[in-house]
C-alpha cells in the first residue's frame, strides 16, 4: 500500500511598512503521485527553473500544460501553480533526498490520450521546458493518501523525525466537507471522473459524499500591518457518515477515471464525537504533528503543527504551550506569538493548527512541550502528549547559506503579492536583497540585519524593510544610499538572553539601471 504520511500545507508571511532557480533552464523532473496518467486525473508536476516564482497560474494564460501524442497536441487545464521545497529521493534510495526548491504545477489530463506514451512540455510566456514522457494508462492506479497534513509556515518543519510516532486519519462523526488530501485527484469538470469512499467498521460499509474542491489562494492580516497568504489548493471534501461510532474503523479511497474505477487505498481512521469527549479523551485530545526546531534557544521562536482546530475547541484562538522539565517539577504556560487559528477564524474544523511560540527564558536542557485546550482542562483530553525539545540559555544563530540581490523570480513573486487593503509587497524604486537561511527567526523583532560598505556607516534594517519571509528565505528592502560593489551583510537572531553569534556574508550588488 503506498501512502503518504504527511501532506504540507505552507504558508507565506509577508511584512508591508523563496527561493527561486532563477537563471537555470525550466525543467519537469517528476511527476505526483505517478508518471502513469489517467484521461481525468488532476496530477502534479515538480518544476525546476521556472523565470519567475508563481503564487498561482497567471491569469492571463500564459502558463500552459500541453501533451503531445501521436503527432497531435491537446492542452490540459492548469489548477495550481505553487512555489515550495520538496523532498526529492533517488529511485531505490533508503534515505529521504534533500530539500529542493522548485514550483508544483497542478493540471487536469485531457481527454482523447490512448493507452501509451505521451510527451509533456510545459511553457511560460513563450519559454519552454524539454519533452517530458508521460505514460498512459487505462485504470486509475491506487491513490496516495496523506495520512495526516501539516500547516507550517517553513519546510524545515516537515523535516525527517518531525513527524509524529502515531500518524493517522481523524474524522468527527457526522463533519461535513472534511478536507482529504488525496493524489490524484478527479477533474470536477469530467463527467467521467470522480472519487468515492467509503468507511468500515465493524464489518459494515458506509458510503461517504465526496467531492474535489478548488480553493483560490487566500491572504489575512498580521498584526504591524502584514499580511499573511495560503496557496491555491484543490482538494477532497468527505461528509463523514453520522451511522459511524467512536472508535476505530478504515477508510477506503479509490479514483474514477476515464469511466474506469482503480484499486481502492486503505488506511485506519480513528472516528471522534465531540459530544461525547468524555468517553475517549485521548481520542479526542490535541495531537501534534511538528515541532521544529527539535534544538532553541531561550525566548527563540519554536513552530508546532497540532491536527483538527476541533481537538480544540470550543475557541482554539486560546489554546496555550506548556513547557516543562521531564520529571514534571517545573512547568511553565505560554500564549502562542502566532495560533493560525485567529489568523483564519473560517477555517474548517478539520484544518491543522499551527503555533509559533517563544521558548521561556527559566527553562533549559532537556524540555517537553504540550499543546493544552484550556476549555477542557477538566479532563484527561485537554492536553497532547509531549514532545521532547532542547533549550539553550544562548540563542542559536541562524545557518545562513547565501545572500544575494534579487534576481527576477523574487521580484515576480513580491509582484503578485497584494495585501488585503490593495497595497503590494513591491516598490519599482527599492532595491531587494534575498537571504537564504535555515533557522532565521520569523518575527522580524528578533532578527538584526546589518548592512555596510567601505566608507559607510553600517546601516540596520528596520521592521518595515523586512517584506517577505517564506521559511528558507527572507527577501529585505536594501539601504537607499547602497552603491554598487561588495556589501557586507550581518545577520543575527535574538534571544531572550541576546543576540546570537553574528553570521556575516558578503555580496556583490549590481549597478541600478
């Protein structure tokens, strides 16, 4: 059975007053779940090299999917168009591959392929990728399904031994539109396509409605006038049967495509009734799904991902962190920096939660956290299990790989960036400098970035020239007055005890034009 254990869900901080490949050639290096296509099927392409870094698929059209067969040449529809780091691994490899940077392109197989081999290309305003060879095929294949999703804000949260020990599908008895990451999907314009499921439990079959949904990319406020933006998604919506009871059962998942239906994915569910939390409080009890960094210092910023806003109800926007000591003689109650639970208020009841949380300063060595509701403090299902973090008494510089000026698929991005009261990420005038770091603070209040030149004062950034943080890069607005030549740039994160070790890097900044 092929599954897949975690499904990330990013999210993009932008600071009003990523990583791009830029430069190398646009590629298509595989293809999710499968390079085995179906007429019907929405599928992924993993993109490298793209001229400008996509939010979404321009609306113009100029980002185009085609497949050529037999001489003739059918274009597919484009769905998704999303900027992130993937995990790639080598056929056969034991060992999971490193985080590449690169777009995933969501596109509808058209209709009117036979059983055989096809060539992709995909194009963006006129530039063009190699052929890509597809092969189709008749029957749908077996479904991948996430077994739980993670919302995060950086990649580096969804790293190897982040997951959690106890993965696993929850569902509320009788939730409406509950969110199934599931790939591939089925067009929802194809009359012959569709995906059914179906639970078990107790030798019993219940049918479950289900439904692909396109959800556009989303943006929210931030407090000092940032804003914050979820990427374009298509996904699997499922009423979870009432008839089911609490307790465990299975799910199964199969696709319909080219009117043909595939073998079935099976995974186990766990079935909860909020009602009845009472009756199984560790069923019904917060559960985290990442916690990274695994190693922080005090007063630096940790990021949680707990599943289901509804584990923490009835107002997860006051759910809290404990930290304390493993003997549990010491423990100490934070309020999250960031709960995505008041960030997006609408959000459904089955969507992740994540946190950012600052270590405190008195605990430190060797440290567990937990994600409490205190709505239900009163019984054993309040609180998850913990998690086991270091805590340093000095904070932890960031691991800086490379600062540059931005080159064109940064400035694409910052482009399409609009926040919700009409203004953009970008100003024509400024000059943008991109950071490329792993561990750097999200919160620009506990960053200090240090410009300098020969024969110039260092200048130090201020909040408002932080405008773009996306996990592994941070994309600043230069100083006015940089020249062109060698700038020297000092970055460091800030504790509760001070600053980190400064991490010092030098670039060369290209004449304005």
């Amino acid at each position: 059975m092929k599954l897949a254990a975690l499904s990330s869900l990013l999210v993009l901080l932008c600071v009003l007053g990523a990583r791009a490949q830029g430069g190398d050639e646009m590629r298509v290096t595989s293809v999710f779940p499968s390079e085995r296509v179906v007429p019907g099927q929405i599928v992924e392409l993993r993109v490298e090299g793209m001229a400008e870094e996509l939010l979404a698929p321009p609306a113009d059209g100029s980002l185009r999917v085609t497949l050529k067969q037999d001489g003739a040449t059918k274009a597919a529809a484009v769905r998704t168009a999303v900027p992130g780091m993937f995990r790639m691994k080598a056929s056969g490899a034991a060992a999971p591959g490193e985080m590449k940077s690169m777009h995933s392109i969501g596109f509808a197989v058209p209709k009117g392929l036979h059983v055989g081999e096809a060539e992709l290309v995909i194009s963006l305003r006129g530039l063009k990728s190699a052929p890509f060879k597809l092969e189709v095929v008749e029957r749908p294949q077996r479904p991948v399904v996430a077994l739980t999703s993670i919302l995060s804000i950086t990649p580096a949260a969804v790293t190897p031994g982040a997951a959690p020990q106890r993965p696993g599908l929850k569902f509320e008895r009788g939730a409406k539109g509950v969110e199934l990451r599931v790939m591939p999907l089925a067009d929802p314009e194809d009359a012959d396509a569709g995906v059914t499921v179906r639970f078990k439990q107790g030798g019993t079959f219940y049918d479950a409605a289900a439904r692909v949904v396109h959800h556009d990319g989303e943006r929210g406020r931030l407090p000092r006038g940032g804003f914050h933006w979820t990427s374009p998604r298509d996904v699997l919506e499922v009423d979870v049967p009432e008839l089911l009871a609490p307790g465990e059962a299975e799910v199964e998942v199969a696709l319909r495509a080219n009117g043909l239906t595939g073998e079935a994915a099976v995974v186990p569910a766990v079935i909860t009734d909020a009602a009845r939390a009472y009756e199984s409080p560790k069923a019904a009890a917060p559960r985290l799904l990442s916690v990274a960094p695994r190693r922080v210092g005090a007063g630096q910023a940790l990021t949680i991902s707990a599943d289901r806003k509804l584990a923490l109800d009835p107002d997860a926007s006051k759910a809290v962190v404990v930290f304390e000591t493993p003997d549990g003689a010491s423990s100490q109650k934070v309020e999250p920096e960031v709960n995505s639970a008041a960030m997006m208020p609408s959000a459904p009841p089955d969507m992740p939660v994540f946190f950012v949380v600052r270590a405190p300063k008195d605990l430190t060595g060797a440290v567990n956290v937990r994600v409490v509701n205190p709505a239900r403090a009163d019984y054993e299902g309040a609180s998850s299990e913990p998690e086991r973090i270091e805590v340093t008494a000095e904070a932890l510089a960031p691991e800086v790989q490379g600062v540059a000026e931005a080159g064109a698929a940064e400035i694409s991005r910052l482009r399409q960036l609009v926040a919700p009261d009409g203004r953009t990420a970008y100003d024509p005038t400024a000059r943008y400098v991109v950071i490329r770091a792993a561990g750097l603070d999200p919160n620009p209040e506990f960053v200090r970035v240090t410009f300098a030149q020969e024969g110039q004062r260092p200048f130090t950034l201020r909040h408002a020239d932080f405008i773009l943080f996306s996990g592994d890069s941070l994309i600043v607005r230069g100083p006015k007055d940089l020249r062109a030549g060698a700038v020297r740039v000092t970055v460091e994160n800030l504790g509760a005890n001070g600053y980190s070790a400064p991490v010092v890097k030098t670039f060369e900044l290209s004449p304005r034009r």
